[in-house]
DNA sequence: CTGAAAGCGCTAACAT
DNA sequence: ATGTTAGCGCTTTCAG
C-alpha cells in the first residue's frame, strides 16, 4: 500500500505501468495524433485503475491553460422543480462535451461573483439575465474564454425574448381568444423580479398590440391577500381578465378575488406544483425547462466554440396548461 | 498596455512595484510572522489594483495543495426560497473564513458528483443527505479534507435529527395540543424524497408515542387531488387530523378533500409562499432556514478544523405558522 | 526585511 | 513508439 498521506499521481502510473509519465498522459487524455499500441493503453489504463487515479484538476488546468468548469449562474428568486430540471439537462449536454457544470446560486448584489471566477476560473460562465458592465469586465480580466449573455444588453437574455416576454405574450393571447378585451399584468412588488416582471409585462403588452387592443394596466402587488384585493378592487370594471407575472402571484391573486368577493380570470405561469390544486385549479403558461436546459448548453458550446451563439428559443418550449382559473 | 493575450501574474505586479514574487506573494496572503513595511506594502496593493492583478487559484491551489471551495451538493427536490436562503447565509459564513462557496444541484444519481470533486478539488463538500458509501469512497480517493455528514448513516443527516424527524415531531404535537389522538402522515410517492418522508414520518411517530397515543397511519399519495381523496376516504372515521410531509403535499390533501366532501385538520411544512393563499390558508412549519444555514457552515469549519461537527441544530431553528387549516 | 529558487502535478514539444 | 524535459503561476523555504 503506497503512503497513505500522498495523492496518486501520473508518475506513480507510469511506474506502476512501467512507462513514462508523457506515455501515462496521452493515453489518459487520448491525445489526438499519437499512435499507441492497444497494449500499452491497456497497461495504462489498468494500471490507473487499479491505483484509483484521479488526475488533478489544478495541476491539469494549470498547465492546459483550461478548466473544464462551466459556471451557471442561477438567479436567486425562488427555484422550482423547473430549474432543477433545466440544470440537469444542461450538466448532460455539457458533460457530453466534457465539461463539469457546476451552478451557483447568487443572492446578494454583492461582488461575491467576482470571487468565484477568480476562485474556478471555469472554461465559460453563463446565466439567466445579463451580466452587469462591472461583472462583465470582471470575467475580461480573468479571460473567462466564453460568457453567455455576452452583452449586458436586456434583449440578449438566455432564451432571448421567449423566456421572457414571450411568457406574456402567450398568457395574453389565451385570454384575448377567450374574448378579453381588456387585461391586467400583475407583478409583484420583490424588486430582484422587476426586470423579468416588466420584460413579462412587455410581452402581454405586445400581444395586446397585435390585437389592436389597449395596453393591460400593470398593477405591482405585494404577496398578500390583502394586497392582492386592493389591486383588483382598483380595476374596477375596466379589467376583465388577469395575467399573473408567475404562479405564486396568481394564488396571490385568486385569493385576493375571494377576499374581494370578485371573480375574475386568472393566467399564471411556471406551472409549480401547487398550482393545479388552487381554488379554482390555476390554468398557466408551463415550459419544457429540460428543453431550455439542453437549448442553452448548446448556445454555450456554441459560444465556446467561437460560433453564433444563436439564443433563440424554439416557441414550442412554452405552452398553456388549460385547468380552470381562465 | 500590456500583452491583451496574457493573464496578469504576480510577476507582472512584482515588476511594476519594483519587488520580488516573494514580496507580493506575502502581501497579498498577508502571511503571519513576516514583517513589510508599511510603504512597501502599499505599494505592492497600488501595484496589484493599477494592473488589476486577480490571483490564479488552480495555480494557487496546486502550490498549497488546498483550494478554497467549499461545494455544497444540493438534493434535487424541489427548491424553494427556502434554501436560498439557506446556501446565501451558509456562503456568507464560509466567506468570512476565506471559503467560497460553489452550489451545485445534484440531479441524476448517475456518478456525476465523481467527477465534481475531480474537477473542483475543493477543501470540503457538504449536503443535506448522508452521502453513499461509495461517494464517500470517491472523496477519499481524491483526498478531500471535509465531508460533511461524514458518514452514510442516516442519522448523520444535515441538521441531524431536527431537520428531518423534528419537522414531524412538532407537526404531530401541534395536532395532538389541539386535542387530536389519531394522526396521519402523508408523504408523496416521489422516490427521491421517500427517505426524507419516512423520517419526518418518524418524528411524528415518537410525539405520539411521547403523547401515549397509536402511530400516525402513513398514507402515500401521488401528487393529484384524486390520489389525495382516495387517501383521506380509506381512513373512514379512524383519523381526526393529517400532517403532510411538505406544503405541497398539505395543498394536494386539501384538494382532495374538498373533493372527497371531507374537511379534516391539516398541518404542512416549508411555508411555501402559496401556502398562505391556500384555502384555508394552510397552518404550517416553517424553518428559519438563514439560521440553519449558518449552523451548517459552522459546522462545517469545524469538520475542517478536525474538531466535532456538533450537527444538532437548536430546537429554535423551526416552528409552526398557524393559519386556518388546523 | 527582501530576493532567489525549488517545486506542486500535469501536458506537450522535443529527443531518442 | 516511448522517454525526457520545460514550464503553467504560485507559495515558501533559505540566503543575503
């Protein structure tokens, strides 16, 4: 038994298998352009297995110049089985092209972000909202070799428009086919979900538009009752039907209605579990996140890969689940 | 300007102070028992900001052979603001000892954590489930300073026995203090939270123990209001109050009984936001998840330190919400 | 108090 | 086809 304090290294490979270190290396890393004898490869690779070797990721980046990390940056608002499924598709995709997606929940404004680049250095940094000027002359300063929203740019989110404001939009066309003439956009007042709110509300707006119908009257509410009364109170008769910046505020909402002793239809979106057991069960805008998961590590290795990253999101990854709030 | 192509190293920075690596490799670390005045000091800082100098943590870390990551594998069960809340608090604490904390959510069951811990090397990995015996086999292998709940006993959990059974120990006295004697446990057939459910299962099995009252009767439902209803008839008239193993759980058996005809008390845990828009609005157990956060990661310095974790958190850590629906 | 120099484990260019 | 070797950027003795 080798000392039991030291990490199994290539040389103690090589001299299990009785080569070379830059033998042990190439067979490893299947380095293309060698030519090795099956049976050497076989020395090697059983020699590595038997030792239980694990190459040393520092060591290796060190020398390579490159980490085969990809950072995915999740947004801290609250993460549902949706995002647990778009990560896991994307770590496969990734994986398949040997990369290790590793996600990281950022809370605070602060510059923690900046630490973490410097702290992985990983092979590409992407998330689901643009990156801030400052964080993005960070990651130039520490040659991050790709970055997915590449711009700060509201329009260059992942998923581009889809994700975003194509969620209002289809919320909204739902209702305008059922006959509404005149909505409401209702976001809530958490101000870390006011761009995403906004972008939503844009898509109802646009929807509208193409309707040749008014913009919805956006209303902010906080996530209570209470608050949720007042705000449908406020529509008065002008509103005949709601669109809810997610599930959570839909509820909100619903409840608000019961409070207010009205009645009005209600679209959410995200789909989370609670929703089919509302009071009316919740009709809302759902999103295959396994799709948008593969979609954007695609978009990434396209990126790493000096090509269009193409952001695009094909509109069938989001569709209306038809229950009975609208 | 310099070289656009190369990364700024300390020898960039020891040049444009007029010093040594050394120097700047002291500075930078403040490293004890070392004596630099305070102008070279400062002029190793300006240096480094002028140049906008980063530290190169593989080469870092292969030098000192420890890293400063701390990865935190996160169960693939659904996410609330819960445990935002949780995993800000914990990098915050592991922050100020220097540590930088990495999320990642791990999914699949496939070995991708292997090749996590290869490509990280970080100086400790925690979760909130005890890991398996053959990944605690993989983090020696790579030798990982800390693992958090260090074995694959289920006792070892995170949090120990108050993040698990505790939930269900004080959803069962709560329902028994309103003078209930014969309780159900409803868990969810999703197999990745089956361990959690039995364990929460448990801690109401021993209130009502304590209580010298029969076990809960568990019941297992798939997440419809159907499967819920069909639940709550098959107790008859031998049940008075249910406690769920989450909210979502709690709002499916609430759903279910309104379709079954039946109203029986229920209590849920999370305190999910569509908890309070439930109706009735859901009485819950709610946990202070930025202390349990902070519990962790003090914890986990611990383990780092070679002392004992002391995973028991303080009873305080959770308590129930009362609402109207027991 | 500061500078020079030896590696950490690995890969890749260069020898053999 | 395999072996040798020069660093990647950093920390850390050891001299001066």
């Amino acid at each position: 038994m080798a000392d039991k304090k030291r990490r199994i290294t290539s040389v103690d490979v090589a001299r299990e298998a009785g080569l070379s270190r830059g033998t042990v290396s190439f067979v490893l890393n299947n380095t293309p352009g060698q030519s090795i004898p099956e049976a050497t490869r076989q020395r090697v690779l059983q020699a590595a297995a038997r030792l239980g070797y694990t190459p040393y990721a520092p060591a290796r980046t060190l020398r390579s110049g490159r980490s085969d990390v990809a950072l995915f940056v999740l947004p801290d608002w609250p993460q549902g089985p949706t995002m647990a499924a778009l990560v896991d598709r994307a770590a496969q995709v990734l994986g398949e092209a040997g990369l290790t997606l590793i996600t990281h929940v950022h809370a605070g404004h602060d510059d923690g972000l900046m630490k973490l680049w410097s702290a992985l250095s990983p092979a590409a940094v992407f998330g689901m909202r643009p990156f801030t000027g400052e964080e993005l002359e960070g990651m130039r300063r520490v040659r991050i070799p790709a970055v997915l929203p590449p711009s700060e740019q509201p329009g260059y989110d992942i998923g581009g428009s889809l994700w975003i404001s194509g969620v209002g939009r289809l919320q909204a066309r739902y209702l305008i086919g059922k006959g509404h003439e005149r909505l409401a956009y209702v976001v809530p007042d958490d101000p870390r979900l006011s761009a995403l709110g906004r972008g939503r509300a844009e898509g109802a707006a646009q929807a509208c538009a193409e309707a040749g119908l008014p913009e919805p009257v956006v209303s902010t509410i906080a996530m209570d009752a209470g608050s949720a009364a007042e705000a449908v109170v406020g529509w008065e008769a002008t509103v005949t039907a709601a669109c809810a910046y997610n599930d959570e505020v839909a509820l909100a909402l619903l409840a608000g209605m019961r409070a207010a002793g009205s009645s009005l239809p209600v679209i959410g979106a995200d789909d989370i579990p609670a929703a089919r057991f509302a009071v009316p069960p919740l009709t809302t805008v759902a999103q295959d996140s396994g799709e948008i998961g593969e979609h954007i590590a695609r978009a990434l290795l396209r990126v790493l890969n000096d090509e269009d990253p193409a952001l695009e999101l094909p509109a069938s990854v989001i569709h209306v689940v038809e229950r009975e709030s609208a």
